[in-house]
C-alpha cells in the first residue's frame, strides 16, 4: 500500500515546553489510523501540523510524494473536523456543507449532487434546509462530517470528534465513521485519548506519550503484545508482574515457572509478565499461583473480581461468579502470558 504521509523528524516546542520529539511514522493511503495517548502527549499538535495549523522547529512532513513546507491548510488537499464542530451558525445545513464547493465555484447542479451524496453518507438525508442550532450534537458532528468529506479530500483528519457526544451515540458513530473510511477510500487519522475508540475503529494505533511514539501497530497487536508497562497499563485493563526469563520460551514469576511464546530477552534476565483480567480462569484449591477473592463487582458482562496473592493484587473478569473469602488457583495459558522488558 502506498504511503500518503511519510513524517521525517519532526520536533515541536511551546515556549520551553519540548512537545514533539523526534517524531518519525508514515501513513498509508486508504488507511484508518489512530493516535493514541493521555492529554498532553502530543498528538493534536501533531494532528495540527500535518493539517497546515502549527510549523515544526525541525523535521519536514512529506505528503503524497510532496513537502508541504510552508504550504497553507486551504492549499493541502487535507480536511479536518473539529472537537467543537465549528459550523456557521448563520448557515443551514445545505450551506455549511455546501461551503467549500462554493468556494471552488463549482456549478449548483454539482454542488446539489455532492451534497446529497454526503448527507446520504452521513445519514442526513431530508435535513438540507435544517438550522444547525436546532440540531443535536451527534447531528451536528454528521453535518461537520459531510462538510469535510463533501471535498473528497486524500486525508480527512479527525481531532477528538466524538468527545462531547454521550456514550451510545459516540459508540454508534464509531462503527458508522469506521464503515464512511471504507466507502469514501480516504485516509483517516483520528486522535483520541479513548482506547475503545482506538481498537474498535482502527487499522493501525500509535500511542504516543510525552511527545514520543511508544508503539505503532494493529490494534490486536497493540493489546496482546504490548511494548512497555505504559502502552499494557493504557490499553485496557493489566495485571503486570515482576518476572525472570529463565531462558527463550521459560519465565518464572509468583514462585512459579511457566511456558511463554517470548524469546530473545536473554538468560535469568528481570523483566515485566503482562496478563490480561480476561486471560485468567480461577479454579478452587491450591496448585500453582494461588490466593483469597477481596472484592467482587458486577459489571454487565462479567464480574471483576479481585484476588490478592501475597501482597499483589490481581483483576480477573469471569462469567463465573465467586466469593469473598474463596481461596482461588489462577489459571492460563502460555499464550496468555505475554512477556515485556523491564520498566520500559
């Protein structure tokens, strides 16, 4: 697949404040990827400068086989929509889509036709002569949507924009933004602090954390074979504890020693065990790692259930109800165990 964006480099200060660096990823065409990290970490201001909004100290950003420097957001063939969805309040929803074809002087007949197409998109078919301020928030971020796409831009960035809808809606439109990517054949890159939203949407995940990208890879990836203590304890739930690589494919940990997949940490070195909470089955009695259920909640879909062995504290989340006090084995399987250098 051919590369759309190739960053090379790319450092960003605010002030005294290093917010970017040494910034290398490239982006391929047709490619829905997320950058993904805490507040501060960096990835709007590196959203911003591939869309023309902020200038690199250092570093040059390459897109679709040309430098951008200096070249200004209107020139990029490049869209962005927003966190506050920036309408024009003045406008219906026919004019703020309409907008940007107006601006190229296109013929209303063409116009008509595109609008049409993006509202049908976004499943606003009917609301053309709709005022904006009457709408509802997933409405107006469907509006801000077909604005963007309505250009039929190569690149369609997208800033955190499902952050203020509530929860049922940002899901739904999480599916319907992933199934638009693939209809529309435009690269996405989407910026969110939110790891569902990374892992439901996305072909490819960046996490990113003070200014430096941790990972980059698919988002089953990045879940299973998590990098560092950052990148498992940020995606999703951990249980990460202290180990010893024995040798390739043996680690001990809890008194015990286990079969992994892993290799190539060398031999008796210390590194980091990672197990996910829905990796681990409990069984009664002793063998193996064993130790007490503390607490219990009901979640939905499964209990979260605490177990505390010696001092350490596991989460498990089973379908399988258990009780306060239960003496429990925890079980799981090589592949289960996913080993990690220590505190990277």
């Amino acid at each position: 697949m051919k590369k759309l964006v190739d960053i090379q480099n790319i450092c960003k200060s605010f002030d005294d404040t290093e917010v970017l660096k040494h910034i290398n990823l490239y982006i391929r065409e047709n490619e829905f990827i997320t950058l993904l990290g805490p507040s501060g970490c960096g990835k709007t201001t590196l959203l911003r400068l591939i869309g023309g909004f902020e200038t690199a100290d250092t570093g040059r950003i390459m897109f679709d086989g040309s430098y951008l420097d200096n070249l200004p957001p209107h020139l990029r063939k490049i869209n962005t929509v927003f966190q506050k969805y920036a309408l024009f309040p003045h406008l219906n929803v026919y004019g703020n889509i309409a907008f940007g074809l107006k601006m190229k002087k296109m013929a209303k007949e063409e116009i008509d036709d595109a609008v049409s197409q993006a509202l049908k998109l976004v499943k606003l078919e009917g609301f053309e002569n709709r005022n904006v301020k009457t709408l509802s928030g997933g409405q107006q971020q469907r509006v801000a949507i077909a604005r963007a796409v309505v250009n039929k831009p190569k690149l369609l960035l997208l800033d955190e924009p499902l952050a203020a809808l509530d929860l049922k809606l940002r899901q739904d439109m999480q599916y319907e933004l992933k199934e638009m990517q693939r209809a529309l054949g435009i690269t996405f890159v989407y910026v969110t602090h939110d790891q569902e939203e990374a892992l439901t949407m996305s072909d490819t995940v960046v996490v990113m954390r003070n200014g430096e990208i941790l990972q980059i890879g698919t988002p089953e990836d990045i879940y299973n074979e998590p990098k560092t203590r950052f990148v498992a304890s940020f995606i999703g739930e951990s249980n990460i504890i202290p180990a010893t690589m024995v040798k390739d494919y043996l680690v001990t940990f809890e008194n015990h020693t286990f079969e992994c997949i892993d290799k190539g940490f060398g031999e008796n070195r210390p590194v980091d065990v990672v197990l996910r909470p829905e990796d681990i089955e409990l069984t009664l009695g002793d063998g193996g790692i064993t130790g007490t259920v503390t607490d219990i909640t009901f979640k939905g879909v499964h209990y979260e259930i605490i177990v505390m062995v010696g001092e350490r504290e596991y989460i498990i989340h089973s379908t399988d109800m258990q009780t306060v006090g239960t003496k429990v084995t925890l079980n799981f399987d090589k592949e289960d165990i996913h080993v990690m250098a220590r505190h990277a």
